[in-house]
C-alpha cells in the first residue's frame, strides 16, 4: 500500500486528507442538526453556536500549533508555522467559541452534549484521512518493533497513531453514551468525554516524532494538561449540582 493512498472517484484521483476531512464536517454537522432536534434551541441559537464553534476551532488550532514549532516563530518563518493545525487546539477554541456564543445569545444551560457524538464521529472520520496520507500529514507515531507497525513509504515501522486514536474514541464514545444516566446534569457527559480524549493525547504524544521543547513537554500535551485541570473544577461543580 503506498502512502499517500488517493481515492479514485470518476476520473478523479482525490487525496484522502482532503477527502475525508470534508466529509469528516459535512457528516458531523448533519449529526448534530439530527441530534440538537430534541433540544430547545432555535435555528439561529444553534447556527449561533456552530458559527463560533468553527472559527473558534480555526484559531485554538493554529495558536496551539504555533507553539508546537517555536523554533519557526524564532527563525521568523512564520508561513511555514502557521501552515500547522491541531485537533486538540481546535476542539479547546471551538469549546471557548461555544462560551462566548453563548453568552451572545443568552444561553445558561450547558450545550456540550449535543457536540460528543457529531465530534467523535467526525474525527475518527479524519483520522481515516490522516492515516492514508501517511508522513506528510504529520500525524504517524515513532518507531515500532511491534507486529502492527506500518510502513508509511520511509522504510520505518511506525505506530498507527492514527488508528490508535479511532479505537480509542469507538471504544470511550460507545462507553459514555451507554453508561450515561438520565439524572446526569447538563454537560457531565462532554466533560468526561472531552476528559477522556485529552488524558489519551496527553499520552498518545509521546510517541510521535515531536519535538518536546517545554519541560520534556510539546504544546499539545501543555494544552491537555491546563485543559484538564479546568474540566477536573467543572466536574467537581456538576457533580455536586447533582448531589
């Protein structure tokens, strides 16, 4: 299998990042507008919401991977820095794009849950892309002797970061929705799932060919770390509201 594998469509060959990441949003956003029928929000609070989401996931993106390559800010090539983008960035801006729209609308209830499926559906989509790019994508772990290691096109038998990471989001995603109680409080369940998926990058990032410029640390793991703590007050309120 060579890497990248395009998609032959027609008469078309499609890279698969391309591919997939379009259909990553297109199917996250028809499953949140399926979902979100069952809550009150009207059509402009919930295009409210997903308006802030997405620019706030454009800029948590490419702030969080600015920092990842501090040695392009230093050299002042900035273009080749910003070319960089981070779920993990994306999903902690689109969380703080959420907040602030709501507080233009008026909205006090938690609006997180709605966003775990439509998420976890379109990233472990993304991935799909990610791991048929291969190098390029930058998202390949290091080296591994283990059986299921990967070829990418160098030679090197990597880690599947990539399909580490839809295993994990099948296997947690599938665990909250069916262990979720009815008298959980509004927003318990985004919080243990966005806790969940940020403990494993935390993690999952020591075996990616990174650079760990802070404390043994890359920005990514910075992220998760500040993150955590924040969901770990946030979870510790909820739960109490529920007691």
């Amino acid at each position: 299998m060579a890497f990248p594998y395009y998609i032959h469509l027609l008469e078309f060959n499609i890279h698969p990042h391309l591919l997939f990441e379009t259909l990553a949003y297109f199917i996250a956003a028809r499953i949140y507008f399926k979902t979100s029928k069952k809550t009150t929000y009207t059509t402009f609070e919930k295009m409210t919401l997903l308006t802030y989401l997405i620019a706030g996931a454009f800029l948590g993106s490419k702030i969080v991977s600015l920092l990842e390559s501090p040695l392009f800010l230093l050299q002042g090539d900035f273009l080749h820095a910003l070319e960089g983008k981070t779920v993990v960035g994306g999903f902690l801006g689109g969380w703080i794009g959420i907040e602030i729209a709501k507080k233009q609308v008026g909205m006090k209830e938690s609006t997180g849950d709605a966003f775990v499926i439509p998420m976890a559906v379109g990233l472990m989509i993304g991935r799909i892309g990610c791991f048929l790019t291969g190098l390029s994508d930058d998202t390949v772990g290091t080296q591994t002797t283990l059986p299921w290691g990967v070829d990418f096109g160098d030679g090197v038998l990597r880690h599947p970061a990539q399909l580490y990471e839809i295993a994990f989001l099948l296997f947690w995603t599938t665990f909250l929705v069916v262990m979720k109680k009815k008298e959980d409080p509004n927003g318990l369940l985004f919080r243990k799932w966005m806790g969940g998926y940020l403990l494993f990058r935390f993690f999952v990032d020591f075996i990616k060919p990174v650079e760990h410029f802070y404390f043994g640390l890359n920005s990514i793991q910075l992220a998760c770390l500040i993150a955590l703590g924040i969901i770990i007050l946030q979870f510790r309120r909820l739960i109490g509201v529920r007691e």
